[in-house]
C-alpha cells in the first residue's frame, strides 16, 4: 500500500509526500480499514518504500484476509422494488458495463455477463433499498478476482472490496457511518485504488460533451 493517513494532520499522503511532510512519523492510518500501519523500507532493490499493515491485520487488502462474497447478503428483500431495479439494468446494462469497465480495465463482455448472473444467483437486485447507485460497485464484487489471465489481458490481477466494517450489503445505504467507497485491491503490490460510490453514468472525460450537446438542443 502507497498511501495513508496521517493521524496529526488527518490528510492522505502518498508515500513521497509523507516522507516529505510527516516528518519522522512511521506509523499512518489504512483508509480501507482504518488499523495502524508502517512505513515498510525493503532493501531489495524491486521493492518501493511502502506501508505495511501488521501481522495480526485482518485487513481485506491483505488478499489472504479477502472474503469474496460474504457481504452478498441483504437484511431483508422487496421484490417490488427489485423489478424497478432490474429493469433500469436491462435499459442501461451498457452504460453499466462501461462505468464497471472504467474501473476493472479490459473488463469484457463475458466477465460483465457472469457478474449479472453472480448477482442474480444471490438476488442482489432485490435487496430492500437498493438504488442504482449501488449497482456497478456491487457488480465488481461479484467474482473472486479479475485475472490478468494466460495472455496478459491486465498487468496484474486485482478485486474489490467495500467497508470491511459491513456484514451485509445493505448496511452501506440503511446504516450512517458506512464509507461510501469501493476500493480495487492491486494483487501483485497490494496498491489500493479508491472509487467513492456515486450516481453517475457518464464516464467523467464526456460529461463536458453531453452538456455541450444538450446545451444547443434543448
Ligand atoms: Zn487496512
């Protein structure tokens, strides 16, 4: 992991700016689970300064601590409500598909096909209070890992992970104080990415060009 939080000042810094700026500081905070971790300096020459969680950590970045699957659960469903959401996925599975995509590079058809029927096996779509929002993050969940398989498709295998304070899905819209973020776990360096949970469809490098359009035609 390359970034953490400082506890003195409370900011994320990655591992140049914290040797920059938190002076003789070792110890940071995890933004996936919030534990104490080290500044971890390797000597072996491939091995980046970087910070280490603890032995006992029960951290899910730590691939060996990961339990896919396990919050694919819901508290109660509404199958009235899974009806709305399914259909909203079948109108816009390929803006789905590309919003999943701009977070598991060279997602393909195949993959985004087998995370539908993932979710469809657990009934994720009818989770009491699901929303849209929640679709493409849950979605990423739904397979174990994305490999970079035989052929190199990715550089390097990775997963997803929520709040690991959440037993079941639900709690991240039916509980406060649940982080609204999904983060993608780099299984070869354990580099975390943070996505926030939002509502947007639109990959943000067209936003300009659907308001620029929208603009002159309405
Ligand atoms: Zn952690």
């Amino acid at each position: 992991m390359y970034e953490a939080i400082d506890i003195v000042t409370n900011e994320l810094y990655g591992i140049d700016d914290w040797l920059k700026n938190c002076e003789n500081r070792k110890e940071g905070l995890c933004r996936v689970c919030g534990e104490k971790i080290y500044i971890r300096a390797d000597k072996s020459e491939n091995t980046k300064t970087h910070f280490s969680h603890y032995r006992d950590s029960k951290c899910p970045t730590i691939e060996k601590n990961h339990r896919p699957f396990a919050h694919l659960n819901a508290s109660e469903l509404d199958l009235e409500n899974g009806k709305i959401i399914k259909g909203k996925v079948a109108e816009h599975s390929f803006l789905i598909f590309e919003k999943c995509k701009g977070m598991a590079e060279n997602l393909n058809a195949k993959e985004f096909r087998d995370l539908i029927d993932f979710a469809t096996q657990k009934e994720v779509w009818n989770y009491k209070g699901l929303t849209f929002t929640y679709v493409p993050y849950i979605l990423l969940t739904c397979r174990e890992k994305f490999t970079k398989g035989e052929r190199n498709y990715r550089k390097s295998d990775f997963y997803f992970v929520f709040d690991p304070n959440i037993k079941n899905v639900d709690e991240l819209w039916n509980q406060s104080g649940k982080k609204q973020k999904l983060w993608k776990v780099d299984c070869k360096d354990n580099n975390v990415t943070e996505y926030s949970i939002d509502s947007a469809l639109l990959p943000i490098w067209y936003e300009f060009t659907d308001e620029y359009i929208r603009n002159k035609f309405t």
